[in-house]
C-alpha cells in the first residue's frame, strides 16, 4: 500500500485485488458522497460524513502500518478527498473466458472458469442492480430494471480489463442489441404508466402465484408449475376429505390466477414488438 497526501487530497494506492475491493465496499456503504470505477473510488467532502471519514482514515492508517512496518499521520483531513486507486500489478494479468446468455428480461453469466475473487468483484460491483448467484453452479443472473442499471451491464461487458483480469465476454451481440431495446421499453414511462396500473389490478393473482408484481412472465410460469406440483390433487388422493378439498380448492385458485395473468403478459409482449 502506498499513501500520498497533498493540500488537495490523500491517495491510497494497493495492488492487492481483495483489499481494493474489501475497502471500496466499505466506502460505498460509508458515505453518500463517493463516486467510482473498475479501479479508483473517490470520497468527496460532505459534513455530515466526518465521523465516518476519521474512522475510515484510522483503519487505513492500521492497515497501512502493517503493510510497511511504520505509522502515518493524516494531516488536515476534513477538506480533503480521498481516493483509493487499485494498480495492476506486474504480474501477468489472467485470463478468463464468460458466457453471457440473454433471457427475455435477465442476463445469464456462466463463471464457473472464473475465479473467486473475480466473481466477488462483479457481485461488488453491481451495488443495488437485481441480481442473484447461484454458488453451486456459478452462474450470475443480473435483473436490469432501470436505465441505470442497463448502463452499468453495458460498463461490464464493453470493457476487457477488470483489476488484475482479462476478460473475454462472449455473447451474441444482435442478442444482446435485441436484450437493450427490450430494457430501454420496459424502462419508458409509456410502459410503466400503461402496465403499472394493470399490474395492480391483477395483484392478487400475482399474491397467488407468490410472485410479485413486477415480476417478468418467466418467474410467474416458473413458479405456477411449481405449486401445481405441490398441490396438484392427485397427490393428496389418500389424505382426509376435508384437506383434499382445501387442497383442490388451491389449485383451481393457482390455475385462475395464471389464466388471469397470462393476458397481461401477452400485451406486454404486443407492446415490446411494436
């Protein structure tokens, strides 16, 4: 770790990959004011942040000691911003292959060659983006919901280094061209002020099916399969009167629900082809 100050502002520059990451998350959790790339982070001014800035120099200042075996003084810290920058080291920088998949509303990233420290930067990364891992399999499911977030996907996949990584995204790029004109129409107030309103309507159907109702039709299909299973009548042939017909009378109400909401998704769909 090398820390430079000036009038202006305290650089804190690693090459260490984890520690980058561990601190640029904690600054993002810390304080409103950061904004932030790949490889730098930069806190601003603010104050009603100075609590949170001296605990944050104070650990700096014991990680930097025992990096380099000695202490450091911060000087006139309360004006000052601060940067963390993540300098590539050396070392050959490794490469590593994803698959990206574009299904309707979701992206599909396969990671299982990647490693796990790359994984834990693209989850970092994504902040409050939607998203899910799948450990088992190593798969990244990222959720776009607004411009913003379509915006940070496009920052992922159109740059190739990422900290101390090469990485080759492979994708098809009319899939992923098709992938962003769907995103920008979902995110159009003409789309949301039509399907808002409809989707409320129809939210008890949703409730049924335990979904949401900004939940895309894949996750309304997937789950109505599910709880048909589970409820199916077949299955409860053996089980008293009475829980038999409680249990019909739930996957009639299952399979109501998602006649009722498969309408809805068919004018979702008119509207996006249009």
């Amino acid at each position: 770790m090398q820390i430079t100050q000036t009038l202006e502002s305290i650089t804190i520059t690693t090459d260490d990959c984890d520690l980058f990451l561990n601190l640029s998350n904690k600054i993002r959790q810390s304080f409103a004011n950061a904004i932030g790339n790949r490889d730098k982070v930069i806190i601003f001014y603010n104050e009603n942040e100075l609590v949170q800035r001296k605990y944050f120099l104070k650990l700096i200042g014991k990680i930097y000691a025992n990096s380099v075996g000695k202490g450091i003084d911060f000087l006139l810290t309360h004006h000052k911003n601060i940067k963390l920058v993540y300098k590539k080291p050396n070392s050959l920088q490794i490469l590593i292959n994803v698959d990206v998949k574009f299904e309707n509303s979701r992206v599909v990233l396969d990671l299982k060659n990647s490693e796990e420290l790359f994984t834990k930067y693209l989850i970092r990364g994504l902040g409050d983006t939607r998203h899910e891992y799948f450990e088992s399999k190593n798969i990244l499911v990222i959720s776009p919901k607004t411009t913003e977030d379509v915006e940070l996907l496009d920052n992922i996949l159109n740059f190739r280094e990422h900290l101390k990584y090469i990485v080759n995204f492979n994708y098809d790029k009319k899939a992923y061209d098709e992938f962003k004109k769907r995103a920008k129409i979902l995110t159009s107030k003409a789309y949301i002020r039509r399907f808002s309103m409809l989707a409320n309507l129809l939210e008890e159907h949703f409730e049924t099916l335990g979904c949401k109702a900004t939940d895309d039709f894949e996750t309304v299909r997937t789950n109505y399969l599910n709880l048909t299973k589970v409820y199916h009548p077949d299955k409860h042939a053996g089980k008293p009167n009475e829980v038999q017909k409680s249990y019909i009378d739930k996957f009639q109400k299952i399979g109501l629900a998602y006649e009722a909401l498969k309408p809805y998704f068919k004018e979702q769909k008119s509207f996006i082809s249009a």
